[in-house]
C-alpha cells in the first residue's frame, strides 16, 4: 500500500468573483479540493460550471478573489503537467488527419515544449493511457472515425498522456450510451481509488455525482452548496434546487 498525504491542497479558491459582460457569472466562490478528492459539480445550464472549470484551469482570470494550484498562485503556476482537462463535448472534424496515438501524444506537449519528437517513454505513455481507457487497439485509427463514445475515452487518454495529478472534465458523458456510460464512471473510479487521481467533475446526472463523488458542489453563480453528496440528497435544500431545474435525477 502506497501512502498519501489526502491533507494535501491540490486548488483553492478565495472569495472569487468573475463576469464576462458587467453581470457576474460567479460571485464569492470559495473551496479547498485535496489530493484524491472526486468533486461532483451540478447545477442548472448557465448556472456558471465551465466558467468556474474554466477559472481553476486559468484559461479565465478571476475580477477579484485568488486561485491556487498546488500552492502557488495561478498567475505563477507554471507546472501544467500535473493537470489534466477534458472540456466540455467538442467533436473532431472530420477533416482533422490525426490518428488516436497521434492525438493523444498531445497530451505530453505540455511537458515537452511546442516542438519536439516523441521519445520511447512518451511512447510508452500514451499506449498506458490508450490500454487504461480499452482504446489501444484503435491507436492507428483516425480520430474523425471513431463514435462519439469512442472519441470520449480518447479525451481522457489526453488528459492522462502528461501523469496528471489532477483532471478537470466538463460533462464527459453526454451523448455517450448507458454502457460506455458505466464503464466510463468505473474507469474514473479506479484511477480515483488506485492512482489517487483527484478529479474534478461537472455533469447533469446527479444521481451518478452523488453515487461517484466524495464531494458535492452545487453551482448557481454562488456556490450555494459544498460538502457530502449524502446530506445534499437528505436535504430539503435539494428538493427545492431540483425545482430550479438543470439536473437529471
Ligand atoms: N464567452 C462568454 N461570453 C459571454 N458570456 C458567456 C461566455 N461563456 C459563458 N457565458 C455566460 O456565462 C454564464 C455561465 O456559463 P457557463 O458556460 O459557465 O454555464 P454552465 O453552468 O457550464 O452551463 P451548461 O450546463 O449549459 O454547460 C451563462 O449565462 C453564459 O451565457
Ligand atoms: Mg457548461
């Protein structure tokens, strides 16, 4: 048994507040994820989820307020290798000539700078991610000719390429059948549970967060709830944000 240190803060959020236009989309979010939490995030479309996926990642900088990745302030973090993302459903044009292990090689560029060829230990990296989403066999396929599902597991075989310590997905199951569906959340639950992989997960199925995640978080422009999936089931408060809409229960 390998030890690890689950005290250890992976993200935090202060007081963080963001807009696009002058309405804020978050306001006052504050959180600690640690190291080998599997965070749930739900709430109603526009509720404001990606953006604050988005604010974790620094592809957005907040108004005010401060992010941490790893204890380092985001305007200073330079260690991106340690973070994977699976944003929310992009399809790959079919004009897009890149095969599976093509694609997923992208993955280290992170770790390996704009221009570089890949080494044997980048190459052997990318078939471990392939085998740990069962897309190995597919590695010399074109990415446009795989089914969405397929395209998914091939998302997350990125995301894994660079050994992230952490990976931030943005609704990873839409449109993908109940099948792939479950063996997609039993995937996500071994690389929880054995690589303690601290994973950050935005969906609409509530029921699923709620079975799957240590932590829930419920977002309408403030986080209004953060804490055990079972006290949010238990709770009124739950009855009265399913009427808000925006979750599939
Ligand atoms: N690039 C943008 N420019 C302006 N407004 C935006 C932009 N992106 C999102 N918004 C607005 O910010 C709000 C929050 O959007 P966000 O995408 O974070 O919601 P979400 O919770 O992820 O929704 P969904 O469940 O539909 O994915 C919405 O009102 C949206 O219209
Ligand atoms: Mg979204």
């Amino acid at each position: 048994m390998h030890t690890v240190d689950h005290s250890q803060t992976i993200i935090e959020l202060k007081d963080v507040c963001f807009s696009y236009t002058s309405e804020d989309v978050v306001k006052n979010v504050s959180l600690q994820i640690h190291k080998g939490d599997y965070v749930g995030i739900v709430g109603p479309n526009g509720g404001g989820k990606s953006t604050f996926l988005k604010l974790m990642l620094g592809i957005l900088r907040p108004a005010s307020g401060t992010v941490k990745l790893f204890g380092v302030d985001i305007s200073q973090f330079k260690d991106w290798s340690k973070i994977g993302y699976v944003p929310q459903r992009t399809t790959v044009d079919a004009n897009f000539p890149v095969t599976v292990e093509e694609f997923v090689m992208m993955g280290r560029y992170s770790r390996l700078g704009l221009f570089h060829f890949p080494k044997q230990d980048d190459r052997e990296r990318v078939n471990k991610s392939l085998r740990q989403v069962e897309m190995y066999e597919y590695k010399n396929r074109q990415i446009s000719e795989l089914s969405g599902g397929q395209q998914q597991r091939v998302f997350i075989a990125r995301a894994l390429a660079s050994e992230p310590e952490a990976i931030f997905l943005d609704e990873p199951t839409v449109g993908v059948d109940v099948k792939t569906q479950k063996q997609f959340y039993e995937l996500l639950r071994s690389l929880n549970q054995k690589l303690d992989l601290t994973l950050v997960l935005v969906t609409h199925e509530l029921d699923i967060a709620a079975h799957e995640a240590t932590e829930l978080g419920y977002i309408n422009r403030t986080l209004e709830y953060y804490g055990e999936p079972k006290e949010f089931l238990k709770g009124d408060y739950f009855h009265e944000l399913i009427g808000k809409g925006g979750i599939r229960h």
